[in-house]
C-alpha cells in the first residue's frame, strides 16, 4: 500500500461513486465511471501476489480455472504434525504452474485478510440502505481464459478495476431464481443491451440479475469485486417463524389446503410476527457490525512500543 493520505482519498472517491451510483441504479442497469481512481493503490498486482503467497492462506480463499473448468487442489494440501496438532499448508507450486499455462484465479474473503480491505467492506456495509454484508473477491484472467462464464448474481456488484483491459457484455435483466443463473450458453443470456470496457482506475456498479460475461482484452486482467450480499431475514427464517406462529393458532382438522396456507399466511400480519421480524434484523444488524469490529482488531499491536521507538 502506498501512503495513507492517498489510499484514503481514493477510497472516499469509491464510496462517493458507490453511494450515487445506488441511486443511480435505481432506474438503471449499471452504472460506469471511466478513470474514477486513476493510478489506484487500494488493491495492486503485488498485494495479489504477497495474499497467494502468504503461507498461512486456506485452500477455501482462492480457486484456479483452467481451460474454463475449477481445478480441484485437494491434492496440494498438506500438514506438519507438531507436538500432536495439524499445521496445514499448500504447495504453491502447482499454482505457479498453472498461472504460467494461461489460468485464471480469483481470491476469496480478501476482507478477512487485508485490514484496509475490511474498513472499505465496513464502509460499504454501512452506506448501503439495506442490510447488507459485502464479499469481496478478487479477479485474475488471462486472454481466452475467464473465471465464470456468462452469469448474473443475485446480489448487486460494484466492481473497482486495477490492472488491463476487459470488455463486459452486458444483457438485459432477467427475473431472479437462486438456481440455474451460472453458466448460461448464448441462447439463455437474453438480448445484449450494452458493452463497456474496463481499464485500471474504473468503477462499475451492476444490478442484481443483469447477465454479464467477460473477456480478458490484454494479456492479464485484474479486478476487485464487492459482492452486496442482501443479509435481511431469509424466506426460509420467515417461513420457519411462520410456522412457529401457525403451531399456536391453526386451522382445524379437515380444513381445505386453501384454508390452511390462508392462516399461514394470514399469521404474516399479526403485529407480534412483526416484532418477531424487527428483532431478528435488529440482531443480525449487531452481528454484521461486530464481526466487522473483530476483523478490524485482528492485528496484534503489542510489539508496537518497541517497533516504534524512535
């Protein structure tokens, strides 16, 4: 990272894009910013490298693609027994081959590992009207060789990009479903609505359910991408509070189908319910913000007194 008055700087100038472009997005599917960070030290190619190669990083942080497929890395993984515990860690080298053949890799939960990163994620988490808790991933191709292919997330995507070129295509958004969105041939992408190109220094903003692919235009492209995972109370946690609800004031035997999904839905308005459903975002709020806290004091200052001494 280079200094901290122009990481800062830069980071208010995402938040200003991020914050404008919700409201933007509104009434849009995506919203660009051509050179919004030029020359950005928020996320490099170096920091890339130092995450992947830091001994400690678990095989669940990172995926390879080769020849567009997941490569399974199980079979790097190792241990040390010492004094009776597992220490585990990967072999790297595996990694460095495949990246010399042309792969792609994308790295998980980078708000886990860079406290920076973490404070941005908090940010972010914070600005956004909804309760939300974001991911961010970091994005590594090379020319003919992507990560995903034609997609759409159900969650929206602001996307910072650091390093080459690459294109989006961009395709008319479709209704949401939680299964059968990755992978789209052609035919199930929809009709193309636009086509941008992405350069160090822009930003991107993308609605929910907008089919995408991508296409590495240099010899390598790398991007940051903040998943705003949508973190208010499940259907499933509705309907399971639902039911807890229906337990206590049922239909009698006999009633008709009809009758029975009335009165399970009908407990949807019973102004206890709504309480119910207060309180639970009420506490996920808490957990949200308390895990940001701890990622935020997850480095050890103790030492400082010495390292600091003049």
């Amino acid at each position: 990272m280079n200094d901290v008055a122009g990481v800062d700087a830069q980071i208010e100038a995402l938040k200003k894009f991020y914050v404008e472009g919700l409201r933007t997005l509104a009434d849009r599917p995506f919203v660009h910013a051509k050179s919004l960070i030029p020359d950005q030290t928020i996320f490099t190619l170096k920091d890339f490298q130092r995450h992947l190669s830091n001994p400690l990083l678990q095989r669940a942080n990172f995926t390879v693609f080769h020849l567009g497929k997941p490569v399974d890395y199980a079979a790097h993984a190792y241990f040390k027994m010492v004094q009776g515990t597992k220490c585990h860690f990967l072999d790297r080298r595996p990694l460095d081959e495949l990246l010399g053949r042309g792969a792609a890799c994308l790295l998980e939960g980078i708000d886990m590992l860079d406290p920076l990163l973490n404070r941005l994620a908090a940010d972010i988490d914070r600005l956004n009207p909804n309760l939300i808790m974001s991911n961010i991933v970091v994005f590594f191709s090379q020319k003919g060789n992507e990560a995903y292919r034609g997609h759409f997330d159900t969650d929206d995507v602001l996307v910072l990009h650091i390093e080459g070129k690459k294109r989006w295509h961009l395709y008319e958004r479709q209704p949401m479903r939680w299964v059968d969105k990755n992978e789209l041939p052609p035919e199930r992408l929809g009709k193309k609505t636009d086509e941008l190109v992405m350069e160090a220094g822009d930003a991107l903003l993308v609605k929910n359910g907008v089919p995408h692919v991508c296409e590495t235009l240099s010899d390598m492209s790398l991007h940051m991408s903040f998943d705003l995972c949508d973190r208010a109370v499940h259907p499933g946690r509705l309907a399971e509070l639902l039911l807890q609800r229906y337990e206590r004031d049922a239909c009698y035997a006999y009633s008709s189908p009809e009758e029975k999904l009335k009165k399970f839905l009908d407990q949807g308005t019973n102004p206890e319910f709504q309480t119910a459903i207060r309180a639970e975002l009420a506490a996920y709020r808490r957990e949200l913000q308390s895990f940001r806290e701890k990622m935020g004091a997850s480095e050890v200052h103790f030492f400082d007194r010495w390292l600091n001494r003049s």
